[in-house]
C-alpha cells in the first residue's frame, strides 16, 4: 500500500492531488478509510483497477484519487493509511505538504469576464469553492452605476464532470429589489480548468437597469443540490457530509446607484447609455411634389430603449409626414442588452424647389462622462420637381382634384334610444333556457335510439309482438259481435276474442285454450276475481251458441261484449307496466320544467325593466349631451344602465365621460359595450380614439403572423351570445345528422363526411365559446380611473414604488387584498394598488 501526492508544496488556495494505490493477489480488495486532515477540503476524484496475470499468478492493484483544497497557511500531513487484507494489516507512510504563503481564493465579485466562484455556505462545512465538486458564484461587471444604466449580473454553477452523478440542481434566481431586469438568454455551457481541476459552467446572465438611487442590494442566488440515492450503496459519500440535500448560495451583492444630474435638459430623451448610435436617411433626393419620400430613422443604444416612443423630429411647414411603421428590437451582443428603435415616415412635399429637411437629434446621458450628451444625424436636401399629382392646399388653379384633408378628429356621435334594450347582464350561456336548448337534441336523440332498439327487439321476438298486440286483435273480434249472424255468432266470437288474449298473453295455442288455463293467466297477473268473470262468460257463450237448457231468453250482445272488453282492458292494466309509460309521463315534465324556467328568465327580464323607462332615459341622456350637459346626460344614461344592460347605454356612458376627459371610465364602458357589439365601427373607433389620448402606452404582446391575426379577428368578431347560439345550432346539425343516418337505417359515404364536419363544427365552436367566457367571465380586466397612481411592490404604502401609471391604461387583476388589488401588464410589470383606483370591466366584479 503507498499514498504520494503530485508535489510536496503548494499555497493556500492550491489543490493537490492524493493516489493511494493497493496491490495484491485478491481481487476484492479494501477500500482505505481516509480520515478528515485539518486544514484541507477533500473531493473524491476517480477510481481504477488493473489485473495482470504472470506465470498463472493473478495480481489486482487498485488506485484510488482524491483531490485536496489547501484552506490553510499551516503544514498539512496527511496520516499513515492502514488496510486489512486476510488478517494482515497493510499500511502506508505519513505525506507533509508544506505551505507557503499564496493567493486567497477568488471573490465573488469583479468583472464579468472573471470566472471566479463566489462565496457558498453548505451546512457546517467549510465554503465550497475551487476545488471542491461544486460551488457558484454571482458577479457584477460594475459595481457603481447611474439611474437607467445597464448593470451585468452573472451567476455561474461549477460542477466537477465526474462527481455529478445523478444530481439534478435546483436554481433559485437572486432578486434585485429596486431594479428593471431582463433575462440575456441562452444560457451558456462551458468547460475550464480552474486550479487544475476541470469543471463544466452554466452560465446565466441579467442586464439590470436601477430605478431609483441610493445603496440597492441583490439578494443571494443559490442552487439546491439533491442528495445521490446511490452514494450510500456505493460508498461514495465521505462521512464528513451530512445527509440530505445540498444548498450552494453566493454572497448578497450591492450597487451603488446615483441619480442623474440635475436640471436635467429640457429635450433629454430619458436614455442613459454609453454607446448610442443614431442614423437618417431618406430613399431618393429628387421627387415630383405630391409623390410620397421614404425616411429612415434608426436609434440604437445598449441599455433600453422602452422609455421612448416615438424620435424627435420637426418636419417643415411644406411637407406631409405619414407614419409608415417601424418598432423596437432588443438583442443579446456580448452578453449585454442592446436595443434597436426604427421608424419609418411618408414624407409628401407640397411645394416645388429646393427643400431642407431638419436633422435628427438626440439628447442622452453618458455614464462614461458623467455628463449629458447629443447625438444628431442631418437627413439632407430634397429636390422638388414640379409634378401632376394633386396635394392637399391645391388652388383650382393648380389642379382640378384635390383630396379631402382631415382638419380634426372627435368622437363619433350618440347613439339613438332603441325599442329592444338588453335587460341582462349575464351571458346566454348562463341561463337555463339555453341548456334546455343545447341538451334538448341530444335527448330526443336518444329517445330515437331506444325506439330503435325497441322496433329491433321487436322484430327479433315474434311472441312479444302477439303479447303486445294481443288487446287490439280482442277488441277487434269484439268490435264483430254483433253483426248480422245470430246470438250463436255473437256468442262465438266473444269466446274467441277471450281465448285469443289470453292465448297471446300465453304464447299457447287458441283452440287448446281451457277455462283453467284463464283463470291461471288471471291469477298471475294478480286478478283472480277477473279471471272467475271471463270464465263465466265464457260458459254463458258456449251455453247460447250450443243451445243449453239452463239458457233463457235472448242474449244482450251489447252488454256481452262491454263485459268482456272490462275485464279485458282490467287484465292489460296490471300487466302493462313498461318503462315506455314512465319515460311518457317523465319527459312532458322534464319540457315543463324547461319552460317554467325560460319563462322565469323572461319575466325576470321584464320586472328589471318595469321600474323606469329606459327608453325615455336614454331619450333624454342623448339630448342632454348634444346641447353639450355632459353630467345631465351621465345621470340620465347611469339611471337607464341601472335598469339594462345594453350596448347603446354603456356607449353613450363612454362618450359622456370621454367629454369630461374622464378617460378611464370612457375606457371601462367602451369595452363593456364592444363585449356585446364586437363588429359596431363606433364604439372600435371612440375607443380607439380615447386610448390614443392617455399618457400611457398599452403594452402588447409579440405581434401574431398574419394568418393567426386575421384567424382571431374573425373569432371575435362575434360575440359569446352569438357563439353560444351557434353551439346550439351545430349541435342540432349534427343530432339530426345522426338521427337521419340511423332512421335509414344506414351510414353513406356523404352522410358520414356530414357528420364529421357537423362534429368538428361543434367542438370547434364550443371550443371559441369556452376561450370567449374565460377572458369575458374569469379574467379579471379593470381600467386605471384617477390621474395618476403608484404601483408599489406590496400591498401597503410603506412598500416601494415601482412605477406609475395613468388615467385610461387597461390593467390585469390578479388577486384582492383588503383595499388592493394586485394588477399585471404582463412580464415584470405586476404591483400593488388602492383597489379604488380602478373600475372593472365585468359587471358583476363593481357589483352592479
């Protein structure tokens, strides 16, 4: 048995590497028991085995590597080693590594380029770093910055390829309090030698923007390692370590950030960078006047750019600018964030000569120089040539056409007082009416697959169809008697049609039929008084048809045959309990029910009408708000939406408020009143008009492609009552489909392409259905009602602000805490607010 490590001195922070190799002639021989050393952090490195057989003596030798962290200034000795193999105890000398003063390990913080671990706490032991099978690290590439400045947050987990395992690490992202963050994806995979020991890095990288100044802490990352099921099976897990899993976290980290320098420019554009590029251009430099000239405008900067919305530029008196398009980009470029903002501009000149177009000019903030800076980029003359093309200002003189130019743009006007007011506001599909009618097909549906059935069992049982139709054939023969024939005739066909019902009952024979046997028919089917009759009348039959002594006088055919039919009819009674007199008597009740409560809901809807006229109300609202009394008319139409729930009122609602300025009430109405009129062109055009006037921009998501953009406006263009209604009516398409098919008794190949269509129509339509009540019925959208108010981190006052938003944007509510609401824009824009800042498009959220 021998221990050597590669060298005999090394500084703190070294690692080195310890062999213990054992020789012998057993091939299973011992695993050496290598004791905690002082001042040293071991990790198990890799294990081999060699045989080797000479002159047919076989030898095993096994060699075991571990690797030591130097964590201390002191002579490390590492004790003699001792095995025992067959009673023998075989050991190994003592090894001094001698320290000498070194370099301490890395810290966890510096530029982004250092690939250094940062500190980590994993229980009691000592911190994990270089050396051992992993540790992480968390970095910043500066640690002073200005308010809006990008800062480059890096974590990085080391882990040694071959101690991994099985392990599946659990990432835990610091949070940055204080700061706007963005994800510089992907996440970068590499491998570096680090202390001569290899590990395998993942890389993940934030670009943090500071919001406010002052001393901002990052909170720690950390990684959560699971325990190995194996390691105690195989013996790889040294004593030293605890059981369970294994929590790696770095150090907390903190960022000085100042403010801007105050007074600030009056045309600063709001950008702190320290690389801003700006570009100009137009497409041709000589243009007819009146043809259209393309403008390129492009401002790149690395940091945000969400901040700006549109470039500053002046165009001229004599020149028409069109907005053509254009959007922000941002992108990943050596692992920092860059945005893109372009914007593209229809210039149309309107006079002829020599035209200079005003440069472009930037004013911005360079953390580099502490200093604000412009940026300005000249666009160039343009050449007007004369041309035939009219523009807008045109004299007769100069053209005989001219186009129409637009002076102004307003609200469309009110909309009249209609006769057929909506009066409710939950949807169709809430009603129960609606299920009446979306149910009703499927069971008649499957009221025609039992009669089938039926109609087929009765053609497969010959004696069911005699015992079902063994009364009509008895009243039949007994419709007879009577007839021109004679008492004796009379008497017979009684006698008949009495063998013959019970005979059919039976399954027997009519000529072998017996009194006993009508009497034993009777008293299964519990009626023996009844059977006792028959045979009565019976003998009296048999008396007056074969001329027994003991019949007197004539026979009264008419009370023979009513006698007879009786106890008949009371013989079918009590064997006529079939399921086919429940299901008539339960489905009369079952339509009942549906009508009582259709009728409920109709009723309903007049009695919420009932109190004042609505239509009056919305008469009046509409002149109070064309002779310009916007709070008469709020009034007015306030008082008719109490008492309706129609599109037209919640419209008029919104013009009145969007002339008070009152925009986020004007929002909240406009889109109740497009959830009942998505295809009506004034209200898409006043809301439009409205949010074009708020402060803030209303964040979307990525734009769709053009197919699923045309797909969707399609979708919405009808409302939930519309689709529901059109469930309803697919459902029936494809009901009668099927019944059709299994009345002929026959699917053919059109009717089954019918079928499946009507099917796929169906669940197409309930699935638009079921999308359109989720984001009407169970998302929870409300509109900012007051100038201004603070999104704070948390739902008290005493929380951060975050950011603020105005009068008019359209917020998501997530969640309702005692006066809060938790809204979300989408992304990282999510807060806190007074719950009575906003208004909530579904009705039943304000409880009216």
């Amino acid at each position: 048995m021998t221990a050597q490590v590669d060298r005999d001195v090394a500084s703190r922070g070294d690692q080195v590497l310890l062999t213990i190799t054992v020789t012998g002639d057993d091939r299973n021989l011992p695993t050496p028991d290598l004791p905690e050393i002082p001042g040293v952090v071991v990790s198990r490195g890799g294990t081999s085995q060699n045989f080797q057989m000479i002159n047919g003596a076989v030898s095993t030798s096994v060699t075991w590597t571990y690797y030591l962290h130097i964590v201390t200034d002191d002579d490390v000795t590492i004790p003699a080693l001792q095995v025992s193999i067959d009673g023998r105890q075989l050991g190994s000398e003592a090894v001094t590594i001698h320290v000498q003063g070194g370099a301490s390990r890395p810290g966890a913080s510096g530029d982004s380029s250092d690939h250094s671990a940062g500190d980590a706490v994993r229980g009691q032991t000592a911190e994990p770093g270089p050396g051992d099978d992993h540790f992480v690290s968390l970095s910043l590439d500066r640690e002073m910055a200005y308010v809006g400045e990008q800062v480059v947050l890096v974590f990085r987990y080391y882990a040694n390829p071959y101690a991994r395992g099985l392990d599946r690490p659990q990432y835990t992202p610091p949070r940055a309090e204080g700061f706007w963050r963005e994800d510089l994806p992907p996440n970068r995979n590499y491998q570096e030698n680090i202390g001569g020991q290899q590990y395998e890095i993942t890389e993940i990288r934030y670009a943090l923007f500071p919001t406010r100044p002052g001393v901002l802490t990052i909170e720690p990352a950390a990684v959560t390692l699971p325990t190995d099921p194996f390691a105690d099976f195989f013996s790889l897990r040294r004593r030293s370590q605890r059981a369970g899993p294994v929590r790696l976290s770095t150090e907390a980290l903190e960022v000085r950030v100042q403010d801007l320098p105050r007074p600030s420019p009056a045309d600063f554009s709001g950008i702190v960078s320290r690389q801003v590029d700006l570009s100009a251009n137009i497409d041709r430099d000589t243009v007819p006047r009146g043809e259209p000239v393309s403008l390129s405008l492009s401002l790149g900067a690395d940091g945000l750019l969400k901040s700006v919305s549109d470039l500053p530029w002046k165009a001229p008196a004599n020149l028409q600018v069109h907005e053509a398009g254009g959007g922000l980009e941002t992108k990943k470029d050596h692992g920092r964030l860059f945005s893109r903002l372009n914007q593209e501009k229809v210039l149309i000149p309107l006079e002829e000569g020599e035209l200079e177009i005003p440069p472009v000019t930037i004013v911005y903030f360079d953390p580099a120089t502490a200093r604000y800076a412009e940026i300005s980029r000249s666009v160039g003359s343009l050449t007007v040539v004369q041309g035939d093309r009219p523009v807008a200002g045109d004299t007769p003189a100069q053209s005989m056409r001219a186009e129409i130019e637009r002076l102004a743009s307003d609200l469309r006007f009110a909309h009249p007082a209609s006769r057929n007011l909506r009066t409710r506001s939950e949807p169709l599909a809430s009603r129960p009416i609606w299920w009446a009618s979306l149910l009703a097909p499927l069971g008649l549906l499957g009221m025609m697959r039992w009669h089938l059935s039926r109609e087929a069992s009765r053609l497969r049982d010959p004696l069911g169809t005699r015992r079902r139709s063994a009364l009509r054939r008895a009243k039949s023969l007994l419709h007879e008697a009577g007839r021109p024939g004679g008492e004796a005739v009379d008497g017979a066909r009684v006698i008949k049609a009495v063998q013959g019902y019970v005979a059919d009952k039976t399954g027997r024979s009519a000529a072998s039929m017996q009194m006993a046997q009508i009497v034993a028919y009777a008293a299964a089917v519990d009626r023996i008084e009844t059977g006792e009759k028959l045979t009565a009348l019976v003998r009296r039959c048999e008396a007056v048809r074969y001329g027994s002594a003991d019949t007197t006088g004539p026979l009264d055919v008419g009370e023979m045959v009513q006698e007879a039919l009786s106890l008949l009819q009371d013989l079918e009674a009590a064997d006529a309990k079939t399921p086919t007199a429940v299901l008539r008597c339960v489905l009369p009740w079952m339509l009942a029910v549906a009508m009582i409560q259709g009728s409920a809901a109709v009723a309903q809807d007049v009695s919420l009408a009932g109190g004042e006229d609505p239509v009056r109300l919305m008469a009046e609202g509409v002149r109070a708000y064309t002779d310009g009394e916007t709070e008469e008319a709020i009034a007015r139409f306030q008082a008719a939406a109490a008492v309706t729930h129609d599109a037209d009122v919640c419209y008029n609602l919104g013009n009145a408020h969007a002339r008070r300025g009152e925009l986020g009430h004007a929002v909240v109405h406009y889109l109740r009143a497009l959830r009942m009129k998505p295809r009506d062109s004034d209200i898409r055009a006043n809301l439009a008009w409205v949010r074009s006037h708020t402060r803030d921009i209303e964040l979307e998501g990525a734009p769709l492609p053009p197919v699923l953009k045309q797909m969707r406006a399609g979708l919405v263009a009808l409302s939930l009552d519309e689709w529901c209604l059109a469930l309803v009516a697919s459902v029936w398409l494809a009901c009668l489909v099927v019944a059709w098919s299994w009345w002929r008794t026959g699917w053919t190949v059109a009717m089954r392409r019918l079928g499946l269509s009507a099917g796929v129509l169906s669940l197409s339509i309930l699935s638009v259905a079921s999308w359109l009540w989720y984001e009407e019925r169970l998302l929870d959208v409300a509109v900012v009602v007051v100038p201004e108010v603070s999104v704070q981190s948390g739902p008290e006052t005493t929380f951060p602000v975050v950011f603020q938003v105005h009068d008019g944007l359209t917020l998501q509510v997530r969640a309702l805490r005692e006066g809060w609401s938790q809204v979300t824009l989408g992304g990282e824009w999510n807060g806190w607010v007074p719950s009575a800042t906003l208004a909530h498009v579904r009705v039943e959220a304000e409880g009216d």
